[in-house]
C-alpha cells in the first residue's frame, strides 16, 4: 500500500523491450539505498517489484498487461517518473490509500500556471468518473490529489497542483495529450459492490 507522496523523481535509464514484458531500469540515487530485492516501489502510480539493484538504479519488470493499461509504455530513456516506497505502519500516512492497481489512462486536456497553483485538467475514462467526486481523492501517476471540479458532461476532471507539488513530482512536464495512470479511491469501489450485492 502507498499513500500517494511522491518521495523522488526517478528517472529511466534503460528499457529492455520483450516480446510480452520490459524491464525498466531506474535511477533513484535518493531511494535505492531503501529499496531490497522483491521491495514493493510505485513507479507512476504504478506497484512494480525491484528485481535487481546496481548502484544507484533498480530495475523492475513491467507484465505485458500492465504495458496495455497503464501509461507504462509511454516511458522512454530520460523520463522522469514518480517514485514512492511502500508505506509502513507506525508512520504518518499523508495523502490518502493508494494500491499502486492503476484504474485505467487519462489524457492530460489542459495545464494552466497560476501565481499560486496551477490548474491541471484530465479526461478520464467514462467507466471511471462516477467513482470520482469533488473534494474527494484521486491519484494521478501515483500522485495523491484534491479533486477540485468534475464535469460530468465531458469527464474532465481538474485539480490545482501547488509549487510543492510541481518541484517533486513529474506532473509539471505533462502537456496536453499527454497519458497519465489514474486510480480511483478504492473505498468508491467497494462501497459499489456491496451495494450491488447487497444481502444476495
């Protein structure tokens, strides 16, 4: 489990490309000296295990499922990506509960600065807008955010990013038509389940 504060901007250096997997190599030179064999790491929002550790880079595998519904694939050598370690019990737990299971890919629709914050729109999958209300939470490349507005019409979704957020994380780089993982709150979907359930 993670909680969606980002912890260092990693960035890839390496991809090695399968037919039905890749092997992302990482360079966390803040992070690495934390991270074991079989650790838990979310790479973008994304829950990956580090398989090898060199330096200061780990390397993770990406299944051929993952590639197909997550951001993943979008990675190239230089990207800059989001690292946050497992949470651990007995530590404050900013943010809100994240699973590192991305819900599904937005697409960046607008990126507006401000003097104090900026403005950051998504569209988000259909299937996924009815878990998400306003002031409630979402991840964003395994960001944990504010939902600032949702537009029903269209499902775009807004947040404010403040300069924190900016200076950590690699959401300041996203333009528009950009991919981005997005995970829904998790209680949002197990509060629909029992419902639909109910006492059947």
């Amino acid at each position: 489990m993670f909680t969606g504060l980002i912890a260092e901007l990693g960035t890839i250096t390496a991809i090695a490309k399968g037919e039905s997997s890749a092997v992302l190599t990482i360079a966390a030179p803040q992070l690495v000296s934390q991270i074991a064999l079989g650790d838990s790491v979310a790479v973008n929002g994304v829950c990956l295990t580090a398989t090898a550790i060199t330096g200061e880079t780990f390397t993770a595998d990406v299944m051929v499922q993952t590639l197909a519904v997550t951001s993943l694939s979008q990675l190239s050598v230089g990207s800059a990506v989001n690292l946050e370690l497992a949470a651990q019990l007995g530590t404050r737990m900013g943010g809100h509960m994240v699973q590192g299971h991305v819900d599904g890919v937005a697409t960046v629709v607008g990126f507006t600065p401000g003097e104090k914050w900026a403005q950051f729109d998504i569209t988000v999958p259909e299937k996924l807008a009815k878990y998400i209300v306003d002031q409630g939470s979402i991840c964003l490349d395994g960001v944990s955010l504010t939902v600032g507005e949702i537009n029903d019409t269209n499902n775009v979704v807004t947040v404010w990013l403040i300069p924190e957020t900016l200076e950590r994380t690699n959401l300041s780089g996203k333009k528009a038509g950009d991919l981005i993982n997005v995970e829904v709150d998790v209680l949002a979907k197990y509060v629909e389940r029992l419902l639909a359930k109910g006492d059947k």
